[in-house]
C-alpha cells in the first residue's frame, strides 16, 4: 500500500520505518526540514534500538522518502497523522498541530487521484477530537477518518510498533473501509495473532489516555508506599516483589524511585484531568492531581537528602549525577527526573556534573549551571555525593571498590532501587536508598 506519515517525532518516525520495514511504500512529512535532511541522509534524530537499521534497508530498498511538502501525499491510500499534541498552558493537550495538518489534508485532498482515502489519527488526543476532525472531514465524501493509538514505549519502539500487545481501531460508526484498510495495513502482525480491537472513537481515545494514567498511578502508587516505608523502615522493593506476585496487581510498573518523567506519561495525566473537567466528570480524576503531586514530591527527595546530609549548604558541594535521560536506553530528557534535580542541586549552589552514556550530546548548552562530563570515571572523581538518576547498565554495573578508589566522600543516593546495599556498604559507602528503610525506621 502507499502510506504516508505526517509528523516525523519520536512516534511518527518509527512509525514510518515500520511501516516500510511491514512492505508498503511510505512517504514521511514534516515541517522540519533540518530533520528530513537528516533522516534523508538515513542518520537517526534520536536514540533509538534498532531504528537506525531499519532505516537505512528501508531507504536502500527504495520503499521509505521523506518530505517537507504536504502535497507529496496526494498518491497515498492511508494518512497516518502522528504530530505532537504538547502539553498548553492550561495542562490541556494543545491541538494546533492536529488542525493545522487537517486544514492541509483538506486542501490537497480535494483533488487527489484516490476515489477514497483513509486519515488515521496516531496522536494521544483528548476523547472528543476525532469526532471533531471527522466532522470537519465530512465535507470531503472521499476522505474516512479512523482512530489507531500507539502505545509504543521509546528504547522498544521498534518492537512494540511492529509487535503490539493490541491494535486498537477507533472507527466510526460501522465503517468497513477503515477496518479493511487498517487491517491489509497490519497484515503481518495480525498474521501473528495480535489481538484487534474495534471500537468507536471515543473508545479508542479513551483506551490510550487511560493506559497512560494507570501506569503513572501505578507507578505513584509504588512512591506513595515508599513514602511509608521511609517512615517505618520497610523496604518498598521487598513490599513491590511480594505484590507484584498477586497476578492481578502484577509485577511491572511497580518500580519506586524518583518517579516517571518523558514526553508522555507526565503531559498525558495533567491533559486527562483537564479533559475530565471538561467533561463534567472531574472529581472522579482528583486522584489524578495526587499522582502528579507524588511524582514531583519524589523528585525532591534526592534534594532534600543531601541538604541533610550536608547540614542544610550545598554551597560548593561537589556532587555528580548519574543519567540525564528520563529513562535508560532514550536519549530523551524531556521532562527528565535526572535533569530537575540536577538543577536543583545547582540552584542550592552545588557544583553538579551530570553524565549519561547517550543523553548528554542532547543537553549540551542547554544548562549553564551543570559540567557535562562524558566520562563516566572522571564524572565520579572528587565527588562528595553520587546520585544515580537513571538506571543505565553501566551505572548498575559499577564496581563500588573502584567508585571508592575515585570519589572525595563515599555517600549515595540511589534513585532507583538498583544498588546492592550490602555491596556499598561493604566498600566503605554510605547509601541512602529511596524508600528502602533500615528496619530501625531510618533510610537504609
Ligand atoms: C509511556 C508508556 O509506557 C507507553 O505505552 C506510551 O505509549 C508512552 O508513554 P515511555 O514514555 O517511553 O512510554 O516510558 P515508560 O517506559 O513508560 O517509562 C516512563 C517513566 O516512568 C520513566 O521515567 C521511568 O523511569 C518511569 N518508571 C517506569 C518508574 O519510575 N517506575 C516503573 O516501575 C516504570
């Protein structure tokens, strides 16, 4: 099938190197036109297993171009629209993007060479818009819009696009072309037996947003409870094995630490609770405002601990922080727990140098106020305080007789309940733990 994708972000560019890598010919658009010379050149804009590969066979076999100009999608059967919906000022999800590539699809639209085309929207929009969009759509009896969310987690987007847990269709009313079409779309991965979902729009909007606010409030879930376990001396790792085992609250997402950051799960709460306001069911979503409210209360923990632990001034304090990105395996620091509380410690005047195996090229100028230091040795040497932020491998990985051998002050603070206790302490460290206490009511 011919394809295009518009909007070439993390979602979108994934999305079309999946789809050629699927065996359809794919055009990719976007505005950018900095990032379609880049992906033109087959250089990855960002970190991503995988994605550089299949980028590269799709661009010598001949099946993947990319585009600054709309109208280049005039010979496509299938529309997918995966531009960003960024958090406005109000937490709301801000849809000028989604619009403004509707307004085009219109336009270039009216006169293509297709009797009938398919739209399908990718975006994480608040319920509501795509019967919106159809609407608009309506006065253009050649087009049909459908609603396919993404659930891709980035470090797997290549495996979760092209090897989904579920395909979610959001149509409208019965209409059989869409599914058609979305299904000789997915062809292969519904050969292999993922499961597929036919909904109506609202449905389908709302499986996404959901998905979204349930992993988030898992995960503050887990940091509320660490918050107790801190209090009475429990460890929130022991208390997360044991009832991750009940298979009905199940293992994953149940990670404490200082708490989820990235493009999605932060935006995608606050946009649920506006839209739930919107909709007269906003009480119900308080609860919301909490796990918001536990996520950045998490953040500060590091923060408060080394004010502690150098009796209230960071004036000076050598301290380095390990990981910039939101999540190991991303080169993404968008809304990164890692980078806020390196500021943070900044703004209490410590000299904070952060490090990150694939983030930092990302951050660099950005933040005057942190040392970026590549180097993972000369990062840690002469520091008084080492924060892991981001549980990369090689930070997991450490040897603690050797980071003795390096740094001023042997004191840590593990963010995310990777360390062996034992291990650190053995080699002479003191290790502050989130949420893990030490059975006397203190933090381990
Ligand atoms: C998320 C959703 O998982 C995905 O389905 C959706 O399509 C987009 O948003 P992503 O943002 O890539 O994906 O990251 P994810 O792996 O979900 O992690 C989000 C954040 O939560 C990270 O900062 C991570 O460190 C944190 N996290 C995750 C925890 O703190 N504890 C956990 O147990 C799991």
């Amino acid at each position: 099938m011919k394809i295009s994708v518009i909007g070439l972000g993390y979602l979108g560019a994934v999305h079309a190197v999946c789809m050629a890598e699927l065996g359809h010919d794919v055009v990719g658009i976007d505005v950018d036109t900095e990032r379609i010379a880049k992906l033109e050149r087959g250089e990855a804009p960002f970190f991503e297993p995988d994605f550089p590969e299949k980028l590269s066979a799709a661009l010598e076999r001949g099946t993947l171009r990319f585009s600054a100009d709309l109208s280049d999608v005039r010979e496509c059967d299938v529309h997918f629209v995966c531009v960003g919906t960024p958090q406005g000022s109000d937490g709301s999800a801000d849809l000028g993007a989604l619009h403004a590539v509707r307004e085009g699809l219109q336009k270039v639209l009216a006169d293509s060479t297709r009797e009938k085309v398919l739209v399908v929207g990718k975006s994480t929009v608040p319920v509501g818009t795509a019967r919106g969009l159809s609407e608009a759509f309506a006065e253009l009896p050649n087009i049909e819009l459908a609603w396919n969310p993404e659930f891709l987690r980035e470090g797997y987007a290549v495996k979760d696009t092209l090897g989904p847990d579920r395909l979610v269709y959001g149509v409208h009313e019965d209409q059989q072309f869409s599914i058609a079409h979305l299904d000789a779309v997915y062809a292969p991965i519904l050969e292999a037996g993922t499961p597929r979902l036919v909904y109506g729009y609202e449905s389908a909007e709302l499986v996404k947003v959901s998905a979204n606010a349930f992993l988030a409030t898992k995960i503050s879930f887990v940091n509320a409870v660490a918050e107790m376990c801190e209090a009475t001396g429990a460890d929130v790792v022991e208390v997360a094995e044991a009832i991750g085992l009940d298979e009905r609250i199940g293992r994953r997402f149940l990670k404490a630490g200082i708490g989820f950051g990235g493009g999605c799960l932060p935006k995608d709460v606050r946009a649920f609770i506006a839209s739930a306001e919107e909709h007269g069911v906003g009480d119900s979503f308080e609860f919301l405002r909490n796990v918001d409210r536990i996520n950045q209360k998490r953040r500060a923990r590091p923060v408060q601990l080394a004010l502690e632990h150098f009796g209230g001034n960071l004036a000076g304090v050598p301290i380095t922080v390990l990981g910039a990105a939101f999540k190991p395996y991303s080169d993404d620091v968008r809304d990164s727990p890692a980078i806020d509380i390196a500021l943070s410690l900044a703004r209490h005047g410590a000299d904070v140098r952060i490090t990150d195996p694939q983030a930092l090229d990302v951050v660099r100028g950005r933040y005057e106020e942190l040392t970026l230091v590549d180097d993972l040795e000369e990062a840690m040497s002469g520091a008084r305080l080492l924060i892991l932020a981001t549980e990369w491998q090689i930070y997991r990985d450490l040897d603690p007789e050797r980071v003795a051998e390096l740094v001023a002050e042997r004191v840590v603070i593990d963010g995310r309940g990777v360390f062996d206790l034992a291990r650190w302490r053995k080699a002479g460290f003191e290790i502050m733990a989130l949420g893990r206490g030490d059975r006397a009511g203190r933090l381990a």
